[in-house]
C-alpha cells in the first residue's frame, strides 16, 4: 500500500469493551495480514444524535479510558472526534488524531484547542460546504501552529433527508491538505429519515471508495461493526465487520 493512504476504521460509538476488541482484533488481523496500519476509530459521545433519546455513548472520561485500553492491548492508533473546546487535551492524551465533526467545521474555538494539542487534526466537511470553503478552517488550524491537518468529504445536503456527493471536492480539498479523505460510510446516510434516527443504504458504500480513489482521495474513512442491525449508532449505514477487508482491498492497488 501506498504509505501515505490513510486507513481509518471502528464502530460508529463506543457500546462496549466487548464490541471494540471485536473489531480491534479484526483490524490487527488485517493489518498483519494485508501490511497495512489502520487507525481504529469510536467515539465517546455522540453530541450530535437526531432524538435526545438517541443512545451517545459512555462519556469523555469512561470513553477514553476504553479507548486507551484498545490502544494498549492491540497497538493501534487511536481517531476520536471531538465536540467541545476543553475535549480536546484530555482526547489528545490517548487519540493520535482529533476529528473535527462536520457540523462544526467552522467552530474557531474548537479547531483552535485541537490545533494546540499537536496531534493531527482531521476536519470533515460540512454538510453545507463546498471543497474549496475548507481553505478557512484548515487555515485556524495552521495559524494556531499546527500543520498536521486533513480533510474529510462526506457528502452534502441534497434536499431533505438526503446527502450527494460531489467528488470534485476531493480535487478540490488537496489544494489545502496533503491527506483527503473520503467517509465512505458517512456519506451514504440519509439524515433523520427513519423515525427520529438516520438511516442510510451501505450497499453503495465499496463504490463509493473506489469512487473517491479515481478522484484522488488518498485516505478512507469506514464505520464497521460485527452486527450493524444491532449497532446503538449508525447502523444502517456501517459496514459488516465480516465484509470489511474486502471492501478495502481494491483501494490499496496502485
């Protein structure tokens, strides 16, 4: 594999130690197998969620500690995303990398704290912006000295209840971060369209990686869980575990 495309890769939120080493184990096994590092990703609170009944996770210091024993027991790297500014240095003692949730993109205090923390930042695009409008929360990071940034498609508003993704954005994005990277999982949702939850259709989530490398992305970005029907977040757009290194395969040929 190319040694800059990023791999990243985890249940939507953290349920369980049960379901992280699950997925753990499996991200070791093809990492091993297939000469790869993939990132594992979860979050530790979904802020975010559609209904305030929406299930968001064990909370930023439970959460991290979870995370910090994955990273222990199986040496992987370590994604979380963050919501709140005062998040981000207590994050940034476990996670390698910061995400920026799309939604606040444009959230200066929130870029500038994770900025400071010297960990790589990944920000991911909002929904209602184009690539190019990225330029502007990559450059509060940089100002606020850190250049380790990159930059996450995952689609945009298309009407109600609906995402589209427009992949010059990816073209676009490389003018302002070396690492870009396509959510495949992310942007086959349907926002709020199933009852108070998001809903979404994975079956387009391989073509929409392979979609996303012929337009240049140089990183993947896929939530996986061992049974998506079950899963407390995301579900219906999160890939099988069981299905997961197959749909990576054909994004490490040259």
């Amino acid at each position: 594999m190319n040694n800059k495309t990023v791999i990243i890769a985890g249940p939507c939120v953290i349920e369980s130690m049960d379901v992280l080493d699950e997925v753990a184990k499996e991200l070791v096994r093809i990492n091993r197998a297939l000469g790869i590092d993939i990132i594992f990703k979860a979050s530790f609170d979904k802020a975010n969620r559609t209904s305030i009944s929406s299930f968001r996770g064990p909370g930023l210091e439970k959460g991290l500690q979870m995370l910090a024993d994955i990273k222990q027991k199986y040496g992987l790297r370590i994604l979380t995303d963050i919501h709140e500014s005062y998040q981000a240095n207590p994050a940034s003692q476990v996670a390698d990398v910061l995400q920026i949730p799309a939604f606040l993109c444009r959230q200066t205090d929130l870029l500038v704290a994770a900025a400071k923390t010297g960990k790589t930042v990944n920000i991911k695009k909002a929904q209602f912006l184009s690539g190019d409008d990225m330029q502007f929360p990559v450059q509060k990071v940089i100002e606020s000295g850190n250049t380790d940034v990159w930059l996450t498609e995952r689609g945009n508003i298309y009407g109600y209840n609906n995402l589209a993704v427009d992949f010059r954005n990816i073209a676009d994005m490389k003018k302002y971060a070396k690492t870009v990277i396509m959510d495949c999982t992310h942007s086959v949702q349907r926002p709020g369209a199933a009852g108070g939850k998001t809903g979404g259709n994975r079956e387009f989530v391989p073509a929409m990686a392979l979609a996303a490398k012929a337009f240049g992305a140089n990183g993947y970005f896929f939530e996986t869980h061992p049974d998506p029907e079950k899963a407390l977040s995301d579900g219906p757009n999160m890939l099988y575990l069981k299905d997961f290194e197959s749909a990576i395969k054909p994004l490490l040929i040259p």
